[in-house]
C-alpha cells in the first residue's frame, strides 16, 4: 500500500469513534446497500451521457439532511477515546480481486480545546489468520505503518494542521472537526434513503482534488444519534473500499503511551518516506 493506503487506519477511527455503546445489538446495515443506488441510478457513475455531473449545480436546502448533519457536529466533539472491532471489504476491479481484513482499532483525542490532537493506532490481520498483519500509528507528526512479515517500518510526515483542526486537511478532518456547513460546501452530500435504524447519504466531491481520490462514497448514520456507522466509496478507477464498524466502546480509559511512536527491533529496518503535502490526500485507497 502506497501512502494513501496508510491512511485508511486514520479513517477507521475517525469513522468508530462515534458510534456509542450500546448500538451493537442494532440491525446491521444492508451490506448489498453499500455504494448502491446512487440518486435512483441503480449505482450509475457520475458524468454518463445525459446525466448531470454531481456537485456542479448547488443542491437545494434539505432540512431532514441539515439536522442530520448538525447533530453529527455536535456528537463528533463528544468522542475523547474509543475501542473499536472493525472489518474493512477492499475490492480491486482492475485484478478481480477482493480482501477482507479483520483489526482493532483505538483513538484519543490530546492536546489542548486550542490545539487539539487526534491520536489513533490500527491493527489488521487477515481473515481466518490469527496473526496481526498490521499496524498503523498515527501520532501527532507522523504516520506509521509497521509490515510484521517484511519487519519494517515505514514512516511518513504528516502535514500541519490549520489552525483550530482537530487534524489536517483531509477526510479526518471531514470526520472529526469540519463544520456542517463546510460539509456541504466541499462535499454534494444528500440523503438517499432511510431504513428503521440508518440514514444512507451519497457522497460527491466538488474539488479536484478529491475528485483525484475518490468519485463517489456512501456514508450510513445511525438515525438515533446521526453518528456514523459504515462508510463505502469508489475510487476513479473503480475499485471500492468499504468499513464496517461495530462493537464499539467510547470513553475508554487509555494509556497515551500506546500512541508514542515505534521502536524499531533488532533486525527490522525503518524507511523514511517523503514529507505529504497539506491537502493532497482525502480519502485512502487500495492497492493491489
């Protein structure tokens, strides 16, 4: 996995982390939901003949979408720790190929209400392996992706937060502290459906450069807490990358020492790889 790769651990908590205890006995969401039916188009991609592009035109107000998205704000401010169990679906069109990953996933929020700091850790092994795959630190500066079969560790500079993020400018930020009205300034995001338990909101970038990373995405939120529980997306190519989170636990006691960044051990090598520029990374993707 390539840089962007790495970051979907930081997705995964930003995504777990506000799902509150309790919801696991709910209704999971349609699995054959995820990334289907997109404006009654049976799952069409943006930009067919005859069809308008999304984002192009400003959506009329949507008070259902607004409270959705209000709530949401105000609940993403809550979350200072969680403990989550996660599964993430990765299917490549361009090989034919589909993965699935099993991990745990742990988030805290440090820093100061000025300057605050999202630190998060991933773990992965994949499915019916016991072993752990790997890893990803996310600490204040850097990003870590620990391979154990290679015994290496790669690292990568985070860009620096603006000031008042909660973290730099990318789909965490849309996660963890991007105001409603920001949302929808950046995203053409509208409310497809509803079921008894979820809202199910279709996702287009408006910008290029999220257009680079990603066409269209599929959010589900609880209609109880409109806190996010799943989100699924399609990248320019095709493929598609889908994280399903449950058994959650917010609020957790954590030791903040498991967010210091890795010591390297005998035998393993380290690799520093090139500083991200701000902005130039939304959305995580998959790789063969």
């Amino acid at each position: 996995m390539g840089y962007l790769g790495n970051r979907l651990g930081v997705l995964a908590f930003g995504i777990s982390g506000f799902l509150p205890i309790g919801l696991q006995a709910q209704t999971t969401p349609n699995q054959a939901e995820a990334g289907k039916g997109f404006s009654g188009q049976g799952g069409a991609k943006p930009g067919i003949a005859g069809q308008p592009v999304p984002g192009s035109t400003p959506l009329k107000a949507d008070p259902v979408l607004d409270q959705y998205l209000i709530r949401w704000e105000q609940e993403m401010t809550k979350v200072q720790t969680l403990v989550a169990k996660l599964q993430l679906i990765e299917v490549d069109k361009t090989f034919g190929a589909r993965k699935t990953s099993l991990g745990m996933a742990k988030y805290m929020k440090a820093g100061t209400q000025i300057a605050p700091v999202s630190l998060a850790l991933l773990e992965l092994r994949k499915e019916n392996k016991p072993e752990i795959d790997k890893k990803y630190l996310c600490t204040a500066n850097y990003l870590y992706e620990i391979q154990f079969e290679l015994k290496e560790i790669k690292s990568y500079e985070l860009p620096k937060p603006k000031p008042g993020q909660v973290g730099n400018d990318n789909f965490l930020l849309f996660l963890f502290g991007m105001k409603s009205d920001e949302v929808k300034r950046r995203y053409d995001i509208r409310l497809a459906k509803e079921d008894q338990y979820y809202g199910y909101f279709e996702i287009y970038p408006r910008f290029a450069q999220d257009k680079a990373d990603f066409q269209r995405a599929q959010l589900v939120l609880n209609r109880a807490t409109a806190l996010p529980r799943r989100v699924w997306f399609e990248q320019p190519n095709g493929s598609e990358t889908t994280w399903d989170l449950a058994d959650l636990q917010t609020q957790v006691p954590l030791n903040r020492a498991e967010f210091d960044p890795p010591v390297r051990p005998a035998g393993w090598r380290e690799v520093q790889q090139p500083a991200m520029a701000s902005g130039a990374s939304r959305m995580p993707r998959t790789n063969p």
